[in-house]
C-alpha cells in the first residue's frame, strides 16, 4: 500500500483524499500519514517575519526521502523552486480556480478604514495599491479558522486562494473573485504537486495525473520565481494560462507598501514554458524588481 504524505490541515487532507481517490481509480490502494510542518507550528508570526523556504514542505519531504512516505500531496505554491536531490514532481494535476477571492464584503463596498484580512505580503502589497485607504492586517492559521476570525468582526474581508473555498464546498462565502489584472495571484496559486523519488512506485502510480497544459503553466511561473530568487513569502505574483496551444504570462513584483509595483508579460510554446518564466523574471528584474526584492531581503 502506498503512503501519501501530507499535512494534516481540513484544505490539505481534501487535497491528500482526491489524490487517494485517483490512484484508487487506478487500482493503487494508498494512505494518507499526516506531518507536522514548521509552518504549521508556528500560528501567531507572519510568515513573511519567519523567513525560510519550504515552511510547509521540509518535513514532508524527509519523510519521502527516508523512506516514510511513498508520494507527496501539496499545494503547489507552498513548494520551494528547488527541490531537495532525490525529489522532483510526478504529477502537477489539473488546476483549480488560481485566482484571489474576497470573502466578507467585495473591495468597492469597504468603507475608508476598513480592515482586511491577509497572512501574504503579495497580496498586501497590491491591495494597497488598489485601495491604501484600507487598513491591512495579518491573518494566520488555517482556512476554517480564517474564517472564523472574520465571522467574529475581527476583519471587514479577508483575501484568500479561491481554490481552497472551492474545494471545501464553500464557494458561497466568496464576495468577489479578482481578476489575475488587478490581484495577480502567488506561483503555482491553485494547482497541487505530487512529489516522488522519481522511479519509485509512488511515482509511476502518480504520473498518470499530471496535466500538461497545468504542468506548462505553472513550470513558467516557477521559472519566474526561479529567475527572480524569490521563495513564496516575497510579493511576486504570476499567473500563466495556456490557449490554442500558447502560453501567456502575467506577473507583477511590489514594494511591500505598495508604492511601487512593476509589471510584466510573455508569451510562448509550451515547450518553452520554464524559459517564457525566466526571461519575463530577467525582464522585470532589469526593470526595477531587483532593487524592490533587495530591499524586501534587506
């Protein structure tokens, strides 16, 4: 039997269940190991203060690596550009909804002063740009509990992954869903990763779920990523979709107070999408992005 590894959030065992029911469907019985991650022990600091890639995923992949765990299931944006020797990526299956939702009351219906909800610096700092008459607070823990916190009046809205309220059956509480123009989402925002020794049994019986236009899109927005050396706690957006058998590519790079925010886009092959990500990030990057993340990693 084969061991998915995941982490042991609502959103996160949903993920670890429909890859289960897949392989299923497949005839490859599995079970799902729960790990406790960095990111999950630490609730009450933003994310963007504790530093570090692979919150969310190191512990997960030691578990791959020693033998623990047959798969991984992960949200795609939480996993570092670099994966550790021994790992890489049996399946990117196809995505959700990538983009940013408001849930509460939509960004034109908050008053001045207002406090919005967000644990993520890429969505703080386009928000005010958008609207810096708001008042933008942090917002940790997992997605019920977010939830909860708003119900209580903490926050006016809150911002979150619109693929997490979809999958959850919650899609009723989303107030709005922004366009990738005007909130361009996180890399990888939507999609899942399945992560495997490659040629190990996890990794056959998993490949069969990969998507190839998903996979195109999101390899071109981790060349970005890769491009720019940011890991996911830095305020890069991007967001790649794929038509007629063409790639295009959106992505944007913000101060953290939103003074300044510079945008880029690319087109290509799909068979180029891990260079189409490199060259827009060498774009903006020449265009200014560079001195905005020196001054994030300052």
């Amino acid at each position: 039997m084969l061991v998915i590894a995941s982490r042991g959030s609502q959103l996160a065992l949903w993920q670890a269940r429909w890859v289960e029911t897949k392989l299923a469907a497949l005839g490859h019985a599995s079970r799902i190991e729960i790990v406790k991650t960095t990111g999950d022990r630490i609730t009450e600091v933003p994310l963007a203060q504790v530093g570090g890639k692979g919150l969310f995923t190191k512990e997960i992949e030691e578990a791959l690596l020693d033998g623990r765990a047959d798969l991984a299931v992960h949200s795609l944006k939480d996993l570092p550009t670099e994966l550790p020797e021994g790992l890489a990526l049996a399946a990117v299956p196809e995505r959700e909804d990538a983009r940013d939702a408001v849930v509460g009351k939509r960004l034109a219906d908050l008053p001045a002063g207002a406090r919005v909800g967000t644990s993520s610096l890429r969505r703080a700092a386009q928000l005010r740009k958008l609207r810096p008459d708001l008042a933008i607070e942090s917002v940790r823990g997992n997605l019920d509990t977010r939830l909860r916190k708003l119900a209580e009046g903490r926050y006016d809205a809150i911002l979150l992954a619109a693929a997490g309220l979809k999958r959850l059956g919650w899609e009723d509480r989303i107030a709005e869903i922004l366009p990738a123009e005007v909130m361009c989402s996180a890399v990888g925002q939507g999609a899942l990763a399945i992560e495997a020794r490659p040629g190990s049994a996890g990794w056959k019986a998993s490949m069969p779920l990969d998507h190839a236009p998903t996979r195109a899109a999101v390899t071109a927005e981790r060349g970005l990523l890769a491009a720019l050396g940011g890991g996911c706690q830095v305020p890069i957006g991007a967001h790649a979709t794929v038509e007629d058998g063409r790639l295009h590519l959106i992505a944007i790079v913000a101060s953290p107070d939103g003074s300044e925010l510079i945008r880029g886009e690319a087109d290509g092959f799909l068979s180029d999408a891990e260079a189409v990500g490199r060259r827009l990030g060498a774009d903006l990057l020449a265009r200014g992005a560079r001195e905005i993340l020196d001054a994030v990693h300052g």
